[in-house]
C-alpha cells in the first residue's frame, strides 16, 4: 500500500485554488479590522424616496467581498469533505478519509440542524440560540464531539483501529502510514499515524472524545447540585450558615488546582478511603436537591406527593449508593446484585466536582441575594410559602440565564481540569486514550515527533471553544428578552 | 479602613491556619508515611519495622501535636527510640540532643529538610521562587499591557467589528489552556513540522532560560502563559470599559464637543480599570496553575517543577512548604486585590 499524501490526487488541483481563496480572505479580514478602527462604521442614509441605503465606502466594500470569500472558503471545505464520499478510497487523502469516517456525525449534525432550524420558534431559549451566528458555530462544534463520543462509545463506528493495539514497525510514523499486511482495522492505513507505542491516533483521539463528553458533563451537574442545594440557603437566609459555608468555599478556592489534585488524586489518597467518603458526602447532594424540590412542591397535596417523592428518591438513592459502592475501597457492602456499576475512576471525578462545586456556589449565592429582594419574592412570603418553595420554585428559576451560561463554560472548564489531571498523569491508567493522558504521552518527543501530540491538542481545543462560543451565544440571546 | 484591613487579616490568618492544616493533614495520612519510611530505610521493610521507624522519628504522635510542632508552637519532640537512639526534632545531625532548640517549626524560619535534593526546603524554595519570579514577571509585562489594550480597544465601541474580532480573539485564548496551547507553539514556532525556517526561531525548551534568559528561550514559555489569562483579563476590562461608556459623564462629554480619542483617554480609561485590577490580581492563582503546567512542559525548573517533583516523589517537608509559599501568595493577592478595589474605588471608600 501506498502511504497516504493529507489531500491526495485530488488535492493536486484543490489546493492551490484552496490556498488563494484563504489566503485573499485573511487579507480581507485584516484590511477591515484596521479599517475598522479608523473609518466610521456603516450607516444607513435615508433617500427622499423614503428608501434606506447603507453608506459603506471603503469598509463596506471589504466587508462585502470577506463575505463572498468566505463563503467560497466554506464552499471548498464542502468539497473536501463530501468528494471523498463519491470518489474511490484514498482519492482525496487523509483529510477525504477522515470526513469519509466521520460520515454519521456529518447526517447527525444535518439532521439536528434542519429539525432544531425549522422549529426553532416553537423551542424556546435553544431555539433561539439559532439566531446567533456564533451560538450555532459553538453548537455545532459541540454536537460534533457529542456524536462522535456517542458512535465510537455506542457501536464502534468511527474508531478505524482498535485503540490499544500496538502495530510493530508503525512506531511514531507520520500520518497516512500504511499498516502492515492482515493489521487487523477498517483501513490498511494509520490516518494521523502511530505514536509511541505504534498505536492509531485517529482512533485514539475519538475514543479519547467519549472520556470527556461522558465525564465533563456530569461531573459539572453534579458540582451544580451541590452549588445550588448550598448556595440558596446561603444567599436567602443569610447570617450565620452564609458566613460558614462562604469561608469553607474560599477556603477550597484559595488552594491552587493543581497542588489540590496532587493531594487529592494519588494511590496512597486512595488507599485511605477519603475520596469514596467524598463521594459519598458530595453524591448525596442530588438526592437532597430532588427531594426538597418536590417535597416543597407538592407539600400540600400528600398524597401526590408520597406517590412522586418515592419512586424518585428510590431510583435516585440506588444510583446513589451505586456509585458510591465499590469493589476493593472502604465503601463496599452491597451485595454485587444490587451494584449497577463500577467507576474506576472515582476519584477524579470526585475531584473534578469538589474542585468546581464552590465557584458554583458563590455564583448561586450572589445571585440569590440578588434575587431574594424582588417582588415575588415578598409575594410568596406573604402567601405563608415555605421557604424552600420559595427559594427552588421563586428564585432558582429566575436565576437560570445566568447558570445555564455558565454550566456551558463550566464544563469548558472541567474538560480542561481534566486535561490537566490526564497532562500529569494523575488518576489515570497511562493507557487511557483521553485527550490529557495523549497530550503528556506526545509532549515528551514533541521536538522530534509532531503529530502524536497535535491531535488531542486540536480536539480539546475546538470541544472547549466550542462550549464557549455556545456559552456566548445563549448569553447574547438570553439578554434580549 | 484600618478595622477592614485588620478584619481581613484575620480571616486570612484563620484561612491559612486551616489550610496548612489540611495539607499537613493529607501529606501525613498513614500510606504516605509508610511509603516514606520505605524509601527513606529499607523497601523491603517489614510492618512492625515500618511502625518503630515512624515511632522513633515521631511520626506517629496525635496529628494536632505533629502540626504544632511542624508549626513551632509546640516544642518538638525528644523520643528515645526502641533502638536506644534518642532523637530530637530540633536537633540537626551531629548535633547533641541537649544543645537543641526546643521550638523548631515554621515560625522559628525552620522548614525541614527535603528527601529528593537532598537540601533545606527554605533554600530550595526561595531559588526555585526566583526562578519563577522572573517568568511571572515576565508573564506580566506581556500580559497585562495587552489585556488591557484589547479590552479598552473591544470596548470603547460596542458591538463594533473591532469588538466583535477582539472578543472572539480573547474567547479562544480563554478556551486554550496551557497545555495545549504550549504544544502548538512548539510544533509551530520550534519545529520544522509546519513552516520550513532557515533557523528554527525559538527553543522548545526553556532549561537555558534558567541562568541566561533571552528572546530565543523565553519567549514560548511566556506567551504560553500569558495567553491563557490574556483573554479572561481582557473580556474584564471590555465589559468594565463598555460600561463606563454608557455612563452619563462620558455622554456629557461627547455633548460637549470633547473628541473621541481624549474621551477614551482622559475619561474613561481611569475608571474602567478599577474592575480589572482585581480581576489581575486574583489571576495569581490561576498564573499559578500555568507555571506548573508550563514548567513543566518546557522543563523550566522553577517553584512549579519543585511542586510537581515533591509530590511526585512524596517529598513531605518540600510539599508542605510549597504548599504553604503557594497558599500564601493566593491569599496576599487576595487581600490586596479587596484592600485595593476598596482603596481605588471613590464610592466605596467614602462610604
């Protein structure tokens, strides 16, 4: 076999065209960010006819032909990721075969595009996250990375090689290398090729994407949970109970991350049982919040409420105690029936929430002291409501602009925590294919080898802008109501 | 304002007292003591030697008394060891028990000694301190002035083209930690893998920095830091600066025929970087993180390769006085970042 060249036969002729376009857009971009900054901005003039027009000169006209240039940039794009569809393997290179693999998170995103555009006006706040050019783009980026965790994850799709097996003679060969005769993989070729320990970093890097789309995500409602089930009562009532848990929340902040994880996150930590009795004090957070939420709810109704409060509760607290249980620490007395599952790495989850649980907490409590002075606050009282209906069904509602935004740029945040506990190699089996664990692999022969390091650097970096620009656009939206 | 700062130095204290206490608590947990007498005796130690090792050496008194002694409120201890050795705290090696000190501890400026170099931990911080002292100085001098000049530029005029380019500027070194941003740099700016140099710019490496820095080794490691707080600092000061835009002075002002350019220079800039100057200082912790991520990559070893090396290696006296160096500075830039906001914000100070 051949060794694969990035954009093959077909990028013979494409790629020039490809550089031009690019390369005229960025000068477009650049003369309008330095007219930008002297030449007034566009205005619109009204004609005696009544009939507006935009006054642009020089800026307007930039601004024009940048969009068309754009527009041609993503034309081209297009085409690289849809001609290696039609043509025979191999004809448009590395990037063709990458898109090629990537064929479902492509009808995926098409698909959750269409849907969510067309009935946008019926899906409230995530519809109108449809209305910004930069909240799409970040959504985009997002689901990108939540599809691929969810196909590799689910049925091994996108994956080409299996991502521990070790390929001899393919020891940090660059991308494109073909693999041996009778390699046991989807293609005779390594795409990004092979680190190392000659292993694929194509189907590491999107293994590596279900770690983080699994954990980040719920490592970040569970340090919610515990933010708002303690942040309310801080901020509405106040006083003595404000004063203690804001000096417990500073006193986790004022650690520097990185020194609390080397602490936190080492065998001998473990060995002593302290982040399973973390998890049991920090999981049992959820719990607490579902049941004081429906029990203020349907506090009237007892019946109902007995009726809702139970089958929760009870699902809830077997989840609860599963997570919690586990083989071989101090927690464990279920019987092995009863334990749904096993999470070897407990303790960085745990950590990971403990780490963000108190910055959640000061948002939630500033917010509520916010909020607790509104009118329908003082309706509620008034009415004799109880103070945790007041405070989970008057005020947390109101405060949800803000947290979903940062709930966005939260688990930003937790996938780069958990980069940086994968950089140091805490935690983490060193053949895990997250995207943290890869980046120290590469890192040490980076001035040798480039490519095994670059990959996971890339996806970390577009998955947690991704969130961000999400983060901005739901922000952009959600103050204009 | 004397009683608010005596206030906050109270509080800091207690922060710092807790603090300690749980790193002294955590580097002292039963596993990490015993792997400590097996590296410093005998690896095939047996458990009941591991036990009369840590007894003789006094690690095995209550954990206050231990963290009181460490502290220097409590005298050390002077056991007579089951092997007919008597060992003081105190007592530097060759010195007779009688000769020292009773107290020996934090307070008394007596860190301890460091298992890895070999070397007094006071020592080895404050050269490992210098060491990072120039990269963060470094990293301020980069950071700051540009922070501030995006931020100032993005939000003099509100949803302009400028603002829209420099906020998505500062929204992806925002989303690019050090880790990741490092080792682009470096594919980038210290290989041959993307642009062919003649001679390649910059070293990928930061060792030489250590006694002779220059463009050529600095430069990487501090923008890889820089970059990561630059973004965070300048959306501060954007939406500092927009605000104080829409303030009714600055409208009074454009009414009054005073240019645009004296506007942003003579009224508005002093009261937009109040808020940003807080922001600068509680990045400290955060710089923190960087160092030791960056020294680490770039194998610059200052105060945040020291910590990575102290706990890798289970160092406990090192660790707890980087523990302590690291808690401090968070804690100081936090007292000056509030004494400051107090001191330079006009509506806060007279009431």
């Amino acid at each position: 076999m051949e060794p694969l060249t990035w954009t093959g036969a077909v990028g013979a002729f494409l790629n020039p065209i490809f550089a031009i376009i690019v390369g005229l857009f960025v000068i477009a971009l650049i003369v309008q960010l330095v007219l930008g900054l002297f030449a007034p901005a566009m205005t619109l003039q009204a004609n005696p006819d009544g009939t507006l027009a935009g006054r642009g000169g020089a800026l307007g006209a930039t601004e024009t032909a940048g969009k068309y240039l754009f527009l041609a940039v993503i034309a081209l794009i297009l085409v690289y990721v849809i001609a290696p569809l039609i043509l025979p393997y191999g004809m448009v290179g590395i990037i063709g075969e990458m898109s090629q693999r990537f064929l479902p998170v492509w009808i995926a995103l098409i698909v959750t595009f269409t849907l969510s555009i067309i009935y946008r006006r019926k899906l409230g706040l995530y519809g109108k996250l449809f209305d910004s050019t930069v909240g799409m783009i970040g959504f985009g980026i997002v689901m990108f990375w939540v599809f691929t965790a969810v196909f590799v994850g689910l049925f091994d799709w996108i994956a080409t090689h299996d991502y521990l097996t070790q390929v001899s003679g393919l020891k940090n060969k660059t991308p494109g290398v073909p693999v041996p005769e009778g390699t046991v993989g989807d293609i005779p070729h390594y795409l990004l090729g092979g680190d190392n320990l000659a292993r694929d970093i194509f189907s590491r890097v999107v293994s590596g994407s279900t770690f983080v789309i699994a954990i980040a995500p719920l490592a970040t409602i569970f340090a919610f949970m515990v933010g708002i089930t303690l942040g309310l009562p801080a901020g509405y009532y106040g006083g003595l109970l404000d004063t203690v848990l804001s000096f417990l929340a500073n006193l986790i902040l004022a650690f520097p991350v990185i020194l609390l994880f080397y602490l936190l996150v080492t065998p001998e930590i473990v060995q002593t049982g302290i982040p399973s009795y973390m998890a049991a004090f920090l999981f049992v957070f959820p719990l607490v919040f579902f049941g004081v939420l429906l029990n203020s709810r349907y506090y009237t109704q007892p019946a109902k409420r007995t009726a809702i409060l139970v089958p929760v509760l009870g699902i809830l607290g077997w989840l609860y105690l599963s997570i919690i249980n586990q083989k071989g620490t101090v927690i464990d007395f279920l019987p092995a029936w009863m334990d749904l599952f096993d999470i070897t790495i407990l303790v960085v989850f745990v950590s990971v929430v403990f780490v963000n649980a108190p910055t959640v907490f000061r948002i939630v409590r500033g917010l509520t002291l916010d909020l607790r002075t509104r009118d329908y606050v003082a309706a509620a009282q008034t009415r004799g409501e109880g103070a945790w209906y007041i405070m989970l069904w008057e005020i947390l509602p109101n405060a949800r602009g803000p947290l979903i935004v940062d709930f966005c740029l939260r688990i930003g945040y937790t996938t780069i925590l958990l980069g940086t506990l994968g950089f140091f190699g805490l935690g983490l089996s060193s053949e895990s294919p997250d995207w943290g664990s890869t980046i120290n692999e590469g890192r040490k022969l980076l001035l040798i080898f480039v490519h095994p390091a670059l990959p996971p650097a890339v996806a970390l970096l577009s998955l947690v802008l991704g969130l961000n620009l999400l983060a901005d656009g739901l922000r952009e939206e959600s103050l204009k109501d | 304002m004397g009683l608010f700062i005596l206030r906050r130095l109270g509080v800091m204290i207690l922060t710092a007292l807790c603090l300690t206490f749980i790193v002294f608590w955590l580097t002292n947990l039963g596993p990490n003591l015993e792997k400590l007498a097996k590296t410093q005796g005998n690896a095939r130690m047996s458990d009941e030697a591991v036990v009369s090792w840590l007894e003789n050496r006094g690690y095995s008194q209550p954990l206050p008394v231990k963290y009181g002694q460490w502290l220097g409120v409590l005298p050390g201890y002077v056991i007579e060891g089951t092997d007919r050795e008597t060992r003081a705290r105190c007592a530097t090696p060759g010195q007779p028990i009688e000769e020292a000190s009773s107290f020996c501890g934090i307070l008394q400026g007596d860190w301890g000694f460091s298992t890895v170099f070999k070397d007094e931990v006071s020592s080895i911080v404050a050269t490992r301190l210098g060491l990072t002292g120039k990269l963060m100085l470094a990293v301020m001098l980069v950071m700051v002035p540009g922070a501030l000049i995006i931020g100032v530029l993005a939000g003099m005029r509100e949803g302009s083209r400028t603002d829209r380019s420099l906020s998505t500027v500062s929204i992806i070194t925002t989303a690019t930690p050090e880790y990741v941003s490092g080792v682009i740099l470096i594919a980038a700016l210290a290989t041959k893998a993307f642009i062919e140099w003649d001679t390649i710019p910059f070293k990928g490496t930061a060792t030489a920095a250590m006694d002779d820095a220059n463009f050529e080794n600095f430069f990487l490691p501090v923008i890889t830091i820089a970059l990561y707080g630059m973004g965070y600092i300048a959306r501060m000061t954007r939406a500092s600066m927009t605000e104080v835009m829409t303030a009714q002075y600055i409208r009074t002002a454009r009414l009054k025929g005073v240019s645009f350019p004296k506007i942003v220079l003579k009224h508005a800039l002093r009261n937009a970087l109040i808020a940003p100057f807080t922001v600068i200082m509680l990045q400290f912790p955060w710089l923190l993180n960087g160092v030791v991520i960056v020294e680490t990559l770039f194998n610059y070893k200052g105060f945040g390769w020291v910590l990575v090396q102290a706990a890798g290696n289970n160092d406990i006296e090192l660790l707890l006085g980087v523990s302590i160096v690291s808690v401090f500075v968070v804690l100081i830039t936090q007292l000056i970042s509030d004494i400051g906001y107090v001191f330079l914000n006009p509506r806060i100070r007279i009431s």
